[in-house]
C-alpha cells in the first residue's frame, strides 16, 4: 500500500535517495521497487539503538534529511527522537483518540472515511508542500522469485493448460478467517471448474491448509514452504488469488492477479476493489475492529459464517473470466 506514496514521493524529489525502514517480513516486497534507493530492514528481535545505528549509517553524510514517518508508534517516535532529521518532518497518524478508544473498548463499530492510500498520499504531500499526482499500487518480482514459484507449482503437480487460482486461507486474528471448510467447498468449485487450485500458507498454517486440500483432493499444498519472495512469485503465476483480509490479499493486489478478499471484523472501505471483489457481510456490528480479534465479541462471528460459498464462486467466476487488472489505486 506503499507504493503509490512512493511514486508521487519520486516525481516530486527526482533526484533524491529514498531509503525506507521496514519490518523484516516487509523487505522484500520493496526489494525491486524502483522509486527505493535502499531498504534498512529491522530484524527480528533487534533493539531500537542498534536498529537506529544501521539506519544512520544508510543516509547520507550531509544534505538535509527529510522524514515521514507513516507508522507513529512508539517505535518509530524514539528512531526520530535518535536520528539528525534537519529538513521537513510529517508523522502520519492513523486515526484521532476517540475512534481509537471507542473501537478497543468495543463501543462502537469503526468504518474508514478514505482509502488508506490516500492517507499516505496526503502525508507526502504535507512533506512536500504541494498537490501531487496519484502513484499506483503495485508490486515488482524478480524473475528468479518466479522461477521458484513455477518449480514448486511443477513439483507439486500444476497442469500449466489450467488456470491456476491461489487460495491463502490463513490470517493473524481468528475473526479475519473464514472457515476451512468454506475456503474447501469454494477449491472443490474451482477444481469442478477445471482450475488448478494452490494452497499456501506459513508454517503455523501447515495443519490448516491440510485441512483444506484433504476436503478438496486435487488442490496443491504448497503450505510452509513458501517465503515472502517466493509468494511473490506464486501469486504473479495465478490467474485468481483468494484470501482474508490478510498480507498475501494485498500483495495479490499488488501484482495486479484478480483477488477474491474476505473481510469479517475489518473494513474493506479502506482499500480499492477496481478490478477485484470484496465480501463482506455488512453486519450492524461490524467492522468492530481495526486489525481483527482473538474472538467475536457477541460469540456469533456472523459478519464471516453470513458470506456463504455460493456467493464467494460467483464473486471467483466473474473475476476469472475477467483476466487481469490494469494499474489501480490502493
């Protein structure tokens, strides 16, 4: 969801150095991106002074040093606090406190008021000064990311006469997940359809994707073998991507693949569907949350049993015969 940002960031500063700090998981979807002069990536476990002091020794020497900082945590508040930011500084705030508090104290349900690309595009424009045009949202794999994807497709059985639909089952929260036997049923439509179907998943969703390639004999099991580079490159091999509102949803949008996203206790209102589909139940009680939960609050977990397969097949069909997706917004 970056991207964009980026773009409108690069036309901006043409000549300038763009180092962006991430997460480790992060780094390599920002690895090819042509508008990132550099990536310092923070490593698992690794504390903010010594995160801080590999982050100082990746800008330059002299020259103002601008800052947007499109997180605003703690975290991110303490590198700003350690390093010599002398030009323009924008912190990007997610949302105001009393949106905040009413959604964690399950007051109140929480629908977002713009895309949450355009709040990013705002920021930058803030650092800049000036209206911008909008970047696009967009993902760059490498060609050996796609070779390894299409070998573990091959070893795995693919027919390459078939469109090949991606199933991503899994989710942080247990209230972003629809059931397995859902995420089934819907493989056994594609399979009947004469697709290939590829199930992936991290290693904690090994047990999970079983689950689903057993009710649906013939689908792939690529479960717990497949890192960030090589996801990469299996979703830009399919012909559809299907997952929960979950970090494989949006970089199969990303890649410009037809995604099916399934969105329970989240809001699919900050993201943009040109060319995808969204489903989402539309419950009184939802989205309750900003990120998902551990639980339903009212014990139903309607806003996911209520999309029903049928729907979700007839959502699948349309974007299979529609093909891919051109450049869109986030």
């Amino acid at each position: 969801m970056l991207t964009p940002a980026l773009d409108a960031l690069r036309a901006a500063w043409p000549k300038t150095r763009i180092v962006v700090a991430v997460g480790a998981s992060a780094a390599p979807i920002l690895a090819h991106d042509p508008n990132v002069s550099g990536i310092v990536a923070l490593a698992p476990g690794e504390g903010t002074f010594a995160y801080t002091r590999r982050l100082r020794a990746a800008l330059p020497e002299s020259g103002p040093i601008a800052l947007l900082d499109l997180h605003g945590k703690l975290r991110s508040l303490a590198i700003r606090a350690l390093l010599p930011f002398d030009g323009p500084r924008v912190v990007w705030h997610k949302r105001d406190v009393l949106d905040t508090v009413g959604v964690k104290l399950r007051l109140r349900t929480w629908r977002s008021d713009r895309l949450h690309a355009d709040r990013y595009h705002l920021a930058v424009e803030q650092l800049v000064g000036r209206p911008l045009p909008r970047g696009r949202l967009r993902c760059v794999v490498a060609p050996e990311e796609v070779d390894r994807a299409a070998g573990l497709l091959a070893a795995a059985g693919r027919d390459l006469a078939k469109p090949l639909v991606g199933l991503s089952p899994g989710a942080k929260w247990a209230t972003k997940r629809w059931p397995a036997e859902r995420f089934a049923a819907l493989a056994r439509r594609a399979l009947a359809a004469g697709c290939d179907v590829a199930v992936q998943g991290s290693p904690d969703e090994r047990a999970l994707c079983a689950e689903i390639v057993a009710q649906a004999p013939g689908s792939l099991d690529l479960s717990g073998n497949v890192d960030i580079p090589t996801l990469m490159g299996l979703v830009h091999e399919c012909t559809a991507f299907i997952a929960n509102d979950s970090g494989p949803m949006h970089l199969a949008r990303a890649l410009g693949v037809p995604t099916l996203a399934i969105f329970g206790s989240t809001d699919p209102g900050m993201f943009a569907w040109t060319g995808h589909r969204a489903l989402f139940a539309g419950l009184p009680c939802a989205p309750c949350s900003f990120y998902g939960r551990d639980a339903c609050p009212l014990g139903h977990l309607r806003c996911l049993l209520d999309i029903e397969v049928e729907a979700a097949w007839t959502a699948l069909e349309a974007l299979l015969a529609a093909g891919p997706v051109g450049a869109v917004g986030a």
